[in-house]
C-alpha cells in the first residue's frame, strides 16, 4: 500500500473521528438545551388531551395526528427560521417575544381557573372573544385549530429556550440542534398524548381477558384499574397543565424582567426559596424548586389577571375592527379589477 494511500486513510480517519465528536457534541448539547425546557415540555403534554376530550374513539388519533403535524410545522418550517434570523438580525427582540408569549401563557392558565371559580362571567368573556377564533367547518377543525395555535405559543417558548442554550457557534449547528430538539420534543409529547387517550382502550381489552389463569386475573385487574383511574388521571393532568402555563408563564415574564433590570421579583423568589431549604432542610432542593414555582405562580396569577379584561375589552375589539376591514378591501379590490 502506497504512503499516499496511508495518508488519505489517515484523514479519512480523522475527519470521521470529528464528525463522530461533532455529532456526539450536538446531541450532548440538544440533550441539555431540551431539558431546559422541560418545564414547557410538561406544560405540553399536559394540556393537549383536553382538545380529544368528547370525540369518539376512532377520532382520537387521527386528531393527535393532526396536531402533531400541526407542531412539527410550527416548530421546523415557522420558528426555527424565525428564531436563527431573529438571534443574527435581533437578537434583543427574543427576550419581548418571549415574555409576550409567558403572557399568553399566563392567560390561558388563569382563564381557566376563571372559568371554575365565575362560569358566567367566564362564558360571556369567551362570547365576548369569539371573534377572535379562527373559522372552522366543524368542531374537530375548531379542536385542532385552538390546539396548533396553542402549541405555536408553547413551541415558540421551546424553541426560544433550546436557542438560549445553545452555546454560539454556526448557525448550522444551531439548527440541527434546535431540529433535533423541536423533533424530539414533538415525538415525546404527542407519543405520550397518544399513550395517554388511548390507556382507557387498552384497559377495556384487558379487562376482557377471558382466560382463567392467574396472569389472565392480573391482566383483568390491571384493565379495570385503567378504566377506573384514567378519568381521575385526565382531570390531574388537566389540573397540572393549568398549573404549568402559569407557573411557566410567571417564570418568563420574572426571567424577562429580570434581563431588563428589574430584578426585585426574581431576587425576592430566589430567597424565599433559598430560606425555605434552610429552614426545613429535608429535601431542601425539592422545597427549593416548590416555592420558586409558586413564586412565578404567584405573577403569572397576576399577569394573567390583568391580561383577561386587556383580551375582552381591547383585543378583541381591535381584531373585530380588523376583521370588519377585510371584507371591504376584498369588494375594493374587486371593484378596482372591473375598472
């Protein structure tokens, strides 16, 4: 074999060698970047089965299906473009963006909580908002419509977070990682969702075991169990991904303050937390992280207190007026084109 050969070999070599460490770099980075997400991650999971909620079985799937697609377009063809131009061009627009969206956030975790403690004045909000929903040719369209929209907000915080993270680099290594990360996260979650609105169905399969064994009675028992509970585990998860919006939510909004120089609620959550381990020093990194979390509750509480009558008596009004327009400029428009 030539010298040269060995050369060639030699680099091949190498170069497979680095592109091994880069890959291995990228992972380890998207791995990190995506449990800084975690929180929004669960948020996520948490909310999605609520839009299923009243369809048959057959639907239930097909409806995840579609929002899932829904997320991975959100995530790959709108955000991650969006999020690499805006870190070159703005990168000082991120931080605003994100707090807008901690504040949608904010409102639709309270906005729920509303509804439970003043139904009425919660249905006449709602009501009041309905203009503001897009148009749907039936109540599935509707479901998966609220859902994307929902989800555009939650993977934005994703994407934005997982962007965060990423130490700067090329921006081709910042959008396999923001790829793998939006890919990954999408996969898990709906996977989960999916798992999740379909337990019940596998619960009544099991629990028609007709076979008279001890592992048939296992079986039986482990089907009544999932019919039982998955009804109780759905109202849980419901609750915790009301309490994830706002929780979520108050954090951007404290994190987003903070970067701005006003950092008192951030300051005055991490020592109420910090004290709390000192005082009760068991599980001290677990009391840590409930108080922190009340503590973005408590202002994500607040934000979206005030962001209820900003929806129902400015939003809406200027989107109604925006609408109104539409229809008019489509007649001029076609006036002109006569002419």
């Amino acid at each position: 074999m030539s010298v040269g050969l060995i050369a060639l070999l030699d680099d091949i070599a190498a170069l497979a060698k680095v592109a091994a460490a880069s890959l291995d770099d990228i992972a380890g980075q998207a791995a990190k970047a995506g449990a800084k997400a975690a929180g929004v991650v669960i948020d996520d999971a948490a909310v999605t089965p609520r839009y299923v909620t009243g369809f048959s079985a057959a639907r239930e799937l097909p409806i995840i299906g579609k929002i899932a697609l829904g997320s991975l377009k959100n995530k790959l063809l709108i955000l991650l473009p969006a999020a690499l131009i805006l870190s070159l061009v703005a990168p000082q627009a991120i931080t605003p963006l994100l707090m807008i969206g901690g504040l949608y956030l904010c409102y639709e975790g309270v906005e729920k909580v509303y509804a439970l403690v003043l139904p009425h004045a919660a249905h006449a909000h709602e009501t009041a908002l309905e203009t503001t929903s897009l148009d749907a040719k039936s109540v599935e369209d509707q479901k998966v419509a609220g859902a994307i929209k929902t989800d555009f907000i939650l993977s934005a915080e994703i994407m934005a977070i997982t962007l965060a993270a990423v130490p700067s680099g090329s921006v081709f290594t910042q959008a396999l990682i923001l790829a793998v990360v939006g890919l990954g996260i999408t996969v898990l979650v709906y996977g989960g969702v999916a798992l999740i609105v379909k337990a019940d169905d596998l619960g009544l399969m099991l629990a028609r075991v007709r076979t008279a064994s001890a592992m048939g009675g296992f079986f039986r028992a482990i089907g009544k169990g999932l019919v039982t509970g998955m009804p109780y585990f759905l109202k849980v998860l419901g609750i915790v991904g009301t309490a994830a919006m706002i929780w979520v939510g108050g954090g951007i909004i404290v994190h987003g303050l903070e970067a701005y120089g006003i950092g008192g609620p951030a300051h005055l959550i991490h020592d109420a937390g910090e004290a709390t381990a000192h005082a009760i020093p068991v599980l001290p990194s677990v009391l840590r992280w409930i108080v922190e979390a009340a503590g973005a509750g408590i202002v994500g509480i607040v934000a979206g207190l005030i962001a209820i009558p900003v929806a129902g008596y400015a939003v809406s009004p200027i989107w109604r007026y925006l609408k109104s327009l539409l229809p008019r400029r489509r007649k001029e428009a076609l006036a002109d084109g006569k002419k």
